[in-house]
C-alpha cells in the first residue's frame, strides 16, 4: 500500500472514529439529559411568572409546578391537601380554618399563614390591578377591598398563627377547595416582594414553595425550572429538571417531538392527527376536556352592539362542518356555553334554535340581518381576531366562509401571538374574536362568571345585563345545589339569548406525549403536575 493511500485510510478511520466517538458521547449525554430532564413545547410565551398577573393555561402549567396553594392536584387532576395539611369548615359552610404544613420557601425561609393572607391582600388590592382578582369574591369582603369600596381589614382572612389560617366566605360555595388549588390563591414569599417589589419573579432570584424552582428565563426561548430541594415532598419528585420552549407554531413543535427534542407538546394541528394515528401513535393523548371554544363580540361596536346581527352571526356558524371536517379531533359542536358534564349542573340550557337545520338557519338569520338593515348588497365587515395557531386560523377561514356565503359579510382576519391577543381582549381592543376558557375548577359558575359585569378581565363582550347579575348574585349565596343551579340555569339563558359570546365548540385536549414519560393520567381538568412524572 502507498504511503499516500495508507495516510488517507488511515485518516478516514479516524473520522470514523471521531464520528462514532461523537455518537456514543452524544448519545450518553442524551441519555443523562433524559434520566432527569423533561421538556415541554408550551404553546405560548408568559407574560408573567406571578401567580398575580397570569391568566392562560400556558402560564399556569409552569407556574403550578412551582407554588402549591392551600389544596393542589393529585396525578389525576382531582383535588387533594397541599399547603394545608387538614382543614374544618363550620357548620354553615361559611368559616374554612386551615392548619399548613411545616415547609419552606425554595430559599429555606418558612412558609407562614402570613403569607397566604398576605397573598390574598395583594392580589385583590385595587392598586395591583391583577386581572383575575375577581376569582375570589366568593371571600367575604373580598370585592369590596377589590373595587375600592373598604379598605384591607374588610377581607375576612386571618393568620391566627403562623400554621394556622382563617377565610371566611360571603356565601356557601361547594367548589372553594377545588378554587384554592387555582393560581389565584397560591402564596407568594411575602419577605422576597419586601426587598424587590414586583422584580421578585424575573430571574433565578425567584423563591417558590412547591416541587421546581426557577433556574433560567430567556424570553422566546425557554424557561427552565430545576428539582426544589426544599419541597416538602421532595424525594419523590423523580425529575431534576423541566424545560419550556413558548413555541406557537404547532407544526414546528411536532417536528422537535419526532427529532426527540421535546417530550410533551400540550397541543397539536388538528390536520396532523391523520399522520401521528399512522405514525405515533403512542404519542397521542386525546381526551374529555372541560372547556369551552366561543367568539366573544365587542358589545360597543356600532355593528355588533344589533342583537340581530349578533344571533344571525351565531346561526350560520355550521358547528358540524367545524368539528367533523375542520377539526376532526372529537371536539363537540357547543349550543350552550357551559361544557357537559360539569359539575352537578346537569345538562345545560341551549340555543333556542338548536333544532333548526342548517338551511333554516341560514333563512332565519338573514331575515334578521334585512332588519337590522342589511343584506348581502351592503352586508358589514368584521374584523375577526385570534392568536397563533394552525387550529384557530383554521377554524377563523371557515367561519369567514360561512358568513360570507350565508350573509354575505365580509370578514378581515387579524392574527397576533397570544399574549398581545388577549391584551387586545381585556382592553376591547377588537372587533369580534377567537377565544377559549378551561375550567379553573369543575363547577358551571367558572364559566359563567365570564359574563358577569363585575368580572372586568375576562368580560371580553363587556356584557352587562343586571338580571343575569342578580342570578349570578343568588346562585352565589345559595347554600342548597339545586336552587343554585337552577339560578345559573337561568342566568345561562339569557346569555344564550343575548350571545355576547358565541359558543362554538366543547374542548377536548390534545397532547402529544413521548411513551418515556411515565406517570401522565388523563383527566378532565388536563392538569399534569411534574411532581408525579418521570422519564423511563
């Protein structure tokens, strides 16, 4: 062999060497990175990692696994002790006294009762302006304090000591220890928000109390939380680490699932199922979900403020086609706007013209748009909104056909990412829009609640009726279950009657999970909190 050729084979084995040298290695570093490590496609970018300025399940995925509240979910979403270990409630249902366990902060500070009242005082404070505050009016005095109307020592919460803590309620409410698992009522570390205000939750300074702590935040690209090793509960926490990409694109995210950069994605392309069922389909996860997907209309827009066309735009919105041909996902066409199988509640009332076909629907809502003044010769424009998603826009083209062909409206679609679209939202900046709501706890007053005038944040309509407030009211303070659903029940129709949302169809959840993920239970509620996960 010539010393030429014999240097050149010599080099090409070399290469082969490093290459499989570098593949071994790579594959050993994966195979680290996997035993601890968990990522997450998230679907959306946080505005916040305060349990105070949150709003979206994109946010409270993250935020879940680093506080525990009062109560807190068990593996398969129902509701089980977390901060406190035990609790009394009187015999009026009224006065809930609650004994905490002995835990710390991720910083080795313990967590007090002070520290809960304290929490509830800062979220409902008018001048923190937190845009769920109003979750928590079923507290006695806690609207008061919120609106402006008394001052702190109205809300009826005490640290009787430093384990034990008081709430009072202003009416019965059989869903306020499933409530105390949401994010609303988590605590925050009340010694951290002394020393750097509202700066306390932006960096690896964070403390939390619940099984990861934050380690690393860079904005559109990732968040990673790291294994607390002060969480009570900490030697059965397998993971040491989770990582969140904030990537909307579904289709972008499915492709790091096949690559193996991502173990769970909490959303996916409806128009992809077809390919995952053929292809992964150990990865597919779809299920019940209680939730709700609607078209909120700005009730002071010149147009949509005209039941009529409100109604007429519902009627021709062919749910059928949506969820049999668009979606395909098992998603159920929504005539009422609470989700079946909601708590006690039964079955919900429904639009009055559910029995319609789809032809007399189309009839009646044009006789409605000639009395509103218009038909298809000077039929309106409508501007529809929805934040990134191959499933949203999806769904926002096919209705824009469908009032285009029915009615002859003409529909400007305008897409922005997540936190900028519900920003538009809560500001009523928009003119009709794409928006969902997941239960934040199983009982058809989270859902209700939406349309109530005093909810100032998710009332996106800004509908403001004053009998369906009173009913809102009633059911609130309502201690027996039927007179409090049948109180909804009628707050229910008329919302279906006056539609400042339009309901559009019933969730189910749709999540991609990698068969090395162990411990994943489907529920209803879609809440999987990483304390009961690992990696094979």
């Amino acid at each position: 062999m010539k010393i030429k050729q014999f240097k050149q084979l010599k080099a090409g084995l070399l290469a082969v060497s490093i290459a499989l040298s570098g593949t071994l290695l790579t594959t050993a570093n994966n195979e680290a990175l996997a035993a601890g490590t968990l990522r997450i496609g998230n679907m959306g970018e946080p505005a916040s990692l305060d349990p105070h300025f949150i709003s979206g399940t994109w946010e409270s995925g993250i935020v879940g696994n680093m506080f525990l509240g009062l109560t807190t979910e068990a593996a398969d979403g129902t509701i089980i002790p977390g901060a406190a270990k035990s609790w009394t409630v009187s015999d009026d249902g009224l006065v809930y006294t609650f004994t905490l366990r002995d835990h710390t902060w991720s910083d080795g500070k313990p967590v007090t009762a002070q520290d809960f009242k304290m929490a509830l005082e800062r979220i409902l404070k008018p001048e923190t302006a937190a845009g769920y505050a109003s979750l928590l009016y079923t507290i006695k005095g806690a609207e008061d304090y919120n609106t402006g109307k008394a001052g702190p020592e109205a809300l009826a919460v005490k640290a009787i000591d430093d384990s034990t803590l008081e709430i009072t309620l202003s009416g019965p409410a059989p869903y306020f220890i499933a409530q105390l698992a949401h994010y609303t009522a988590y605590p925050v570390p009340s010694h951290k928000i002394e020393e750097l205000g509202k700066n306390w939750a932006k960096d690896s300074n964070m403390v939390s109390n619940g099984a990861f702590t934050l380690s690393e935040w860079t904005p559109n690209a990732q968040i990673r939380l790291e294994k607390n090793p002060q969480f009570y509960d900490a030697a059965n926490v397998s993971l040491d680490e989770l990582v969140y990409y904030p990537q909307e694109d579904r289709s972008a995210v499915l492709k790091r699932v096949r690559a193996g950069e991502v173990d769970i994605q909490t959303d996916f392309a409806s128009s992809d199922l077809k390919w995952l069922e053929k292809n992964m389909p150990d990865y597919v996860r779809i299920a019940p979900y209680l939730g709700v997907y609607y078209y909120p209309l700005n009730l002071d827009d010149d147009v949509l403020k005209d039941l009529r066309v409100r109604r007429a735009l519902a009627m021709t919105i062919d749910r059928k086609i949506l969820t049999e041909k668009v979606l395909r996902t098992g998603e159920v066409a929504a005539y009422s706007f609470v989700p079946p199988g909601t708590g006690d509640y039964g079955s919900s009332p429904e639009v009055s013209w559910k029995g319609m076909n789809q032809a007399e629907r189309v009839a009646e809502a044009q006789k409605l748009m000639k009395q509103a003044g218009y038909d298809k010769s000077n039929a309106p424009t409508i501007r529809l909104s929805y934040n990134t998603s191959e499933n949203h826009k999806k769904v926002a083209i096919a209705v824009a056909a469908m009032w285009k062909k029915a009615l002859g409206v003409k529909t400007e679609l305008f897409n922005t990412e997540v936190k900028v679209h519900y920003d538009n939202l809560k500001t009523r900046d928009f003119q009709a829009a794409r928006a969902g709501w997941i239960a934040d706890y199983n009982d058809p007053q989270n859902f209700l609640n939406l349309m109530e005038s005093r909810n100032t944040s998710q009332n996106y309509a800004n509908f403001n009726d004053g009998t369906y407030n009173d009913l809102m009211r009633k059911a609130e303070l309502e201690a027996d279950p039927v007179k409090r659903n049948e109180y909804m029940r009628q707050a229910e129709v008329i919302a279906l009657n006056e539609l400042p949302n339009i309901p559009i169809y019933h969730y189910v959840s749709k999540n991609l999970v990698s068969p090395k993920v162990d411990g994943w239970i489907d529920n209803a509620s879609d809440i999987h909190r990483a304390r009961y996960l690992s990696i094979k």
